[in-house]
C-alpha cells in the first residue's frame, strides 16, 4: 500500500510473493532460457530463491551491501563480495542477476560491469528486479513495478531488522 504523500510504500507477504510470480511471468513470456541465477543479497535472496524453485535453475549468490547506516535506510559505500556461491563450479553461461529494487541503479550497474568485465564465462547476462524507482540510473531487463514517487519500500520481512536473538527469547518464553 503506498501512503497518500507517495513517500511509503508498504508490502505485505502476498503482495511480496505475488510480485515475485508476477515478474516470473515476465522471465516466462520473454522466451529467454537462462542456466543460472545469481542473486544478489540481502535484498535479492528470497525473489531469487523463488524464481530458482519455479524455473528449476541452480541458484548463485553474490553479497554486496550498501544500505547499512541508520538501520539501513541510508546508502553508504558499495561493497561487493570477491567470490561467487554457485553449487556448480563457475558460473558461466546464461546468467540472470536478481535483485529486489533498482534504488539508484549504482549497485546493479556496478555488478553488471564487474561481472561482464571480470566473468568471461558469461555469455549472456539479464537482470531482473521487482521494483524500479524512478531515480533509478539503471534499467533492468525484467521488472514488474516502477516507483515513480521513488518510496521508501517497507518489506514485509523488515521488522527482523530490529529483532535480537535476546528478544526472541523473551518472546518464546514458556
């Protein structure tokens, strides 16, 4: 639900999920068969799990981060991993990059030139996210929804953010 001064956007679970089948639909109906996918985490763990599960593919991984000051609201220095998960060797071939949201397109875009410049394995690489704000300096192949007020997005997963182990025992006490 995006408040009314369009500065919000709030997503629950269903909507979440929903999304994500939405933008597997759009990967389907382009006709394009990849090999792998390679997602980026945080945001691009749970939207590239579900899409490795229903196009049957192998699932790679690839932290960055950015998004760490003020409880990870505010975009600091990008960091991005020197080292690929796959579960099968070397990623190569069809590759596509997921990710949730393209925010300021600074990570995708710095991804996507590392990878291309660095992965010569590769021999095709598409990218997919939910979400495309409209800062966003970066377009990616497959998206489901654009932002054009460029909300902050309140997943449904965020309360975890805030959560300690501490808390969780006060919570599960018997």
């Amino acid at each position: 639900m995006l408040t009314e001064d369009g500065k919000h956007l709030y997503v629950s679970y269903d909507e979440y999920h929903n999304l994500i089948e939405k933008l597997a639909l759009k990967i389907h109906q382009s006709g394009w068969d990849f090999d792998t996918i390679l997602c980026l985490a945080r945001g691009g763990l749970r939207p590239g799990d579900i899409l490795s599960r229903i196009f049957g593919k192998p699932l790679a991984i690839m932290s960055t981060s950015s998004y760490r000051a003020e409880a990870g609201t505010v975009q600091g220095h990008l960091d991005i991993a020197r080292f690929i998960t796959t579960p099968k060797g070397e990623i190569a071939g069809k590759v596509l990059l997921v990710d949730d949201l393209a925010d300021s397109g600074h990570t995708l875009s710095a991804v996507v030139s590392l990878l291309k410049g660095q992965y010569a394995p590769i021999t095709e690489l598409r990218t997919a996210v939910i979400w495309i704000k409209a800062i966003s300096t970066f377009t990616s192949d497959y998206s489901v929804e654009f932002l054009a007020t460029n909300p902050w997005i309140h997943q449904p997963f965020e309360g975890y953010d805030n959560l300690s182990a501490g808390n969780l025992m006060d919570k599960w006490m018997v």
